[in-house]
C-alpha cells in the first residue's frame, strides 16, 4: 500500500498533481501538529537516509533544524575530545637533540634518573684530522670481554689498590692484542700489573719498561710481577721516557719501524709533554691510562685539552645558579668524583684544566695557563691526531656497583644498565665490585707529524 502522504509519480513527468494525491495530502497534514517535536540526531540522521532513498525533496525547515542539531552535537563532541586531549596527554617539548647539558635538565628533573645519565653532561671528544675512528665495534668488545675475563681470574696482583682496576686492564689488553705491536713500551710500571696485561696480550713480544722504582722492590711487601722478556729501565738503571734515545734502543730489539711500536702511559705526566716527546721520537700508537676529566687529577691531559666550547660535548658554565651548577649539585650525593661547580671553576671562572691550571709530574708541578694557551694546545693536538678514542667503561654501575666516576662524563658502557643476563654471561658477575672503581677515561690515539 503506497503512503498517504506521497502521490505516486506521473510516466509523463508532468506538472499535474493527481486529485486523489492531493486530497489525502490535505487530510494527512491537517492531522499533524502545528508545531512539530525537537528532532533527534537519529531521526536526522534516518530521515537524511530515506530522502537520498528516494530521491526526493526534504521540507527546507526540516533540513535547516537537523543540519543545526548535527553541527551543535559535533561541536559537543569536539569539546570533549579536546578535554580528554589536555587531560590525559604530556606536552611534547622541543629538545635540542646534541646539547646535553639541555637534555639532562629535562630528563633529570627527579633524583631517580640521575643514578646512569650517561653523558649528559658532555663528553668532549678530540677532534681528528680526518675525522677517522678505530676499526674495532661494540660488538668486539663484548667478544673479547668474555675471553679476557677468565684471565684476569689469574693476575698476580689480586689487589691492585692505587693501580688499573678491570675496564682498564680489558681495553690496555684488547687494543694491545688487536693492534699487534712488534714491540711494546710503558712508562710507568708500578708493582707490574699493566707488564702482566700487555704480556697476555702479546705474549712473544718484546716489553720495555720506565719505573722510577723496579716493581721487584715490592716483592719484599707482597704481590708483584716481573717479567723475564721485559727490558727494564726502573731503578738505579731509570731513564725518563723523553730522555731516552729511542733510536738506537729500538735497533737493538729489532724494531726499525716506530709505527709497529704500541707506547702505554701511565706516569701521571703532563700529557701534551708526553704526545710531544712522542711524537718527536716518531712513535704513532699510543695509550694513556688516566685520561682525567676537567678539574680532576695530577696531570694535564687530553680530555682535559680538549674540554672546549667550540667541541660537541665540551665548555662550561661557571654560573652558580645555572643548569650545569644545579645538576653538578644533585650529582655530587651519587658520585665520589662528582664535581660542584666551586670544585670545578677557580678564581675569574677559570674552569679549564684543573681551576685554569696545568698540573704535571703528579702535582708537584701546577703551573697556571690562560684560556688562550688552553685554547692552542687543542689546536695543536688536534694537528697531530689521526684517531682519538676513549674505552667506555665495561658496564653500568647498576650492574658494577660502581660508586665512583660520574656517567654523566662518560661514553655509553659495553654493557648497557639493565642488561644483567649479558652481564653475567661474560663472568663479570663473579668478580668483585671494587675492581670496576678505577675508570678514568683511558684513552687511544695515534698521531702523525
């Protein structure tokens, strides 16, 4: 049965209404309400449907009142998602993605996430000259971490107080191994621990040792090591390592080739000195076990010369109520070698070396520098240097325990925070937490004129 309210069409399309349509239409609508109820969104909606159906015209009134309904319940709608938006989202702030001063005052806001912040507060890294790096990865050291451990079980020197502590004593017997020197040379041998290291490592090579003391004197009081393929200048026989002629020594082992020789320092001399003597002599492959950080330890060294503001990671701020000051503070409770910002800027906020002074010869000389002549010996380091790389410590201090340098100054470990099954896979679980206190940023570089 067709509806009362619609006619059904004429075939000739024409303009004649049909009498019988429109009488029924007249009767419909004196039946209906003269005002009509408030439609709903469904009825809109539904009514909305049925025209497009069938293609025929809605009453003007009829689409004005459902198009404002459906546009005042969008409205609502938008509303209420913009509230839920504020309420349960964070602002997205904007974070300079290489200035880390920025982003550890961002995502150190609560003393929690200061305990590993890996470099956050900078690690300023010598610029090369070709900007080359090492040809060992990450993944290499974590190799070798799992062979050296077992032979670090059997040093001689069980407790090494004053001397290389384990991350030390892997990276001077990792790069030792894989660089493959015909001839190895440490100034500075203390009681032999770093002669036993580079002995694991090369076991068949040549070893010349500069002591002031021979580590044979401190038999007498407990362990040492003495190696019987070493050549010692130590003792009565002690020649300073910029004193020697390395000529005519390194003929008499064999070695005509400076590049093949492998040079370890760690005699707490001024490190440019050294870098200079060395390259005097002609040596390129050098490592230097403590690699202080600015305004710490007994020498000048290279993180300190190369501590600028113009490197990524370098410079500091001397302001007390500044950024670097106020996470300097908090870090201060966690760490031992933490420094606030007093203990790091001197008299006119020198900051550079150690309170704008260049220590040598294990503090028994400070000689104070301008930042000018600081700002030239980076030049010039930068000169020499083909590679600069600083070994990472092995593992986070949630797994080492460790309590003494700042992570905040530090590369990321090889061992991640959080990583506790690799850790204890490579042994590092068995060993006891003092040894991984000694990390100072040892350091690899080769030069060249």
């Amino acid at each position: 049965m067709l509806s009362s309210r619609r006619g059904a069409p004429t075939i000739g399309g024409g303009d004649e209404e049909d009498p019988t349509s429109t009488t029924a239409a007249s009767s419909a609508s004196a039946e209906e309400p003269k005002t009509h109820p408030p439609a709903t969104l469904t009825a809109c909606l539904a009514s909305y449907t049925r025209s497009l159906v069938s293609r025929s015209t809605i009453p003007p009134s009829f689409s004005s009142h459902c198009l404002a309904i459906s546009l005042f319940v969008a409205f609502l709608f938008s509303l209420l998602g913009l509230s839920l938006l504020l309420r349960y989202t964070r602002p997205v702030p904007c974070i300079p993605p290489y200035d880390p001063l920025v982003r550890s005052v961002h995502f150190t806001r609560r003393l929690e996430g200061l305990a590993s912040d890996f470099g956050s507060l900078g690690v300023p890294w010598c610029r090369s000259k070709q900007g080359r790096s090492v040809d060992w990865t990450p993944a290499d050291l974590i190799k070798a971490l799992e062979e050296f451990v077992p032979i670090y079980e059997t040093r001689p020197i069980q407790n090494n107080m004053y001397g290389m502590g384990f991350d030390h004593s892997f990276g001077l017997w990792f790069m030792a191994r894989w660089l493959k020197p015909d001839l190895m040379v440490e100034s500075g041998a203390f009681k032999g621990h770093s002669t036993w290291v580079l002995r694991q490592a090369r076991p068949e090579v040549k070893i010349i040792s500069l002591s002031p003391r021979h580590p044979e004197k401190y038999l007498k009081k407990g362990p040492a090591y003495v190696d019987p393929n070493c050549t010692y200048f130590a003792g009565k026989n002690f020649v300073d390592f910029g004193s020697v002629e390395w000529h005519k020594v390194l003929m008499q082992h064999g070695v005509k080739d400076f590049s093949k020789v492998l040079v370890f320092f760690d005699d707490h001399q001024n490190e440019l000195k050294r870098l200079k003597q060395a390259l005097k002599a002609g040596f390129r492959h050098l490592i230097f076990e403590d690699n202080y950080d600015t305004g710490t330890g007994d020498h000048y060294s290279l993180r300190q010369i190369c501590d600028q503001s113009y490197i990524r990671g370098g410079g500091h701020s001397c302001f007390r109520d500044g950024d670097e000051a106020r996470i300097r503070s908090k870090r201060k409770k966690f760490w031992d070698k933490a420094l606030e910002i007093d203990e790091l800027c001197g008299k006119g906020e020198t900051w550079w070396g150690v309170r704008g002074y260049m220590r040598d010869d294990f503090n028994h000389s400070n000689k104070a520098i301008s930042y000018a002549e600081h700002f030239q010996n980076s030049r010039f380091v930068e000169s020499v240097l083909n590679v600069y790389w600083e070994l990472p410590p092995v593992a986070g201090p949630s797994l080492t325990h460790q309590t003494r340098y700042d992570p905040a100054r530090a590369p990321d470990p090889v061992v991640e925070d959080g990583r506790y099954a690799l850790f204890q896979r490579l042994g590092l679980g068995k060993l006891d937490p003092s040894v991984f206190n000694g990390y100072t940023q040892m350091v690899y570089v080769e030069i060249s004129p």
